[in-house]
C-alpha cells in the first residue's frame, strides 16, 4: 500500500487532496475507486486474471480454486410502481458432480431474502457449458423494504433428481432505475 501523505511524496502539491479526494467538484463525473485493487468499486464487479468480471460481494477465500462457474443477472428497480425487475441471463462453465449425468436439467431459483422470502424459478434447461435463460421476474416491493435484503441464487439441477449444486448471492442496497448488470461466482452450496 503506498502512503499518499504529502510528507511521503516530497514536492508533491497535495495529491492526497487535490487528485484523490471525491468530495470536491466534479464528483458526478468521478468514479469511486477501491484502494486495493484500483478498480471502480461503485461497479459490483472487477477484472480478474485471466479478465472475467467477478462480483465483489460474492469473493471467497476458501482456499478451494475450483472453478463452479458463473451466474449473469440484470437487476433494475422502477420507482414508479415500485417493483423490482430481476433477469436471469447466462449461466456460464458451471461445473456439476458426475452423480448429476452427463448433461443434467438446470435451473435458477432466486429468493429475496425478506422477513417473508419470495421465492422465484426459471425454467430448467439442459446444462452445457452456457445456459442461455433470458427470464424476466417482476415483483412489487418497496425501495426501503428490498435495500436490506440480500437476493439469493441456488443453482439446481432437475433431473436425475432435484439437488442444488452451487449458489451465489448479491446485495440489493444499491438498486436504481438504471438497469445493472452482474456476473456472480457461483460457490458450492453451503451445507
């Protein structure tokens, strides 16, 4: 971590101040930045390695590298009538256990995770290396109610039998009628 006091940068003309502090003009056209990886954090998503976009809320560190693929979402929220829109997009290089077959059936349940949860399913689709759902969900919440909650995905397969193989989660503070666009790591299920 480099030290960006004045004392650290000798001639410097208050860098600590005049590049990096956000709170003076023109704020709306500066994007937030993380400090450790530099990337925009007002984004809920990073450039990883290998350059797929990985979800800040959804990092584990559990040691186990194994890749169980990635879940691509669209959220937006219409104040208007105040109703949430939720689309399930892409599931992507989703891994599964052999037990499930060789080309299992797929779905995504989602559950807001309200005092009462509300529960959601897409259709289930054959698995492959990128399930295509392109389904929309739409329910009328309140702002306040949605903006403590957690939105939840289990990843599930239908057939031999109904088991959920991976799961992955966002946060719903920061929804707004500008539609955004999240790819999640999918994570083996908690027990």
């Amino acid at each position: 971590v480099s030290d960006l006091r004045p004392s650290a940068l000798p001639g410097s003309l208050d860098v600590s101040r005049s590049m990096f502090d956000l709170r003076s003009p023109p704020h709306r056209f500066v994007k937030r930045y993380d400090s450790v990886s530099s990337v925009p954090s007002s984004i809920s998503s990073r450039k990883d390695s290998q350059g797929s976009n990985r979800s800040l809320d959804t990092i584990t560190l559990s040691g186990d590298e194994r890749d169980f693929g990635r879940l691509n979402v669209k959220l937006c929220y219409v104040s208007s009538v105040e109703q949430i829109w939720i689309t399930v997009l892409h599931c992507k290089d989703l891994s599964w256990p052999s037990s499930c077959g060789e080309n299992p059936r797929i779905c995504v349940k989602g559950i807001l995770t309200l005092p009462k949860p509300v529960h959601f399913k897409s259709s289930a689709k054959e698995g492959c290396n990128d399930i295509e759902f392109m389904e929309t969900f739409v329910f009328a919440i309140k702002l306040q109610s949605l903006q403590a909650v957690r939105l939840v995905f289990k990843i599930q397969t239908q057939t031999p039998r109904k088991k959920t193989i991976g799961e992955c989660s966002l946060a719903l503070r920061e929804l707004s009628s500008q539609e955004s666009n999240h790819w999640l790591d999918i994570s083996p299920p908690s027990k």
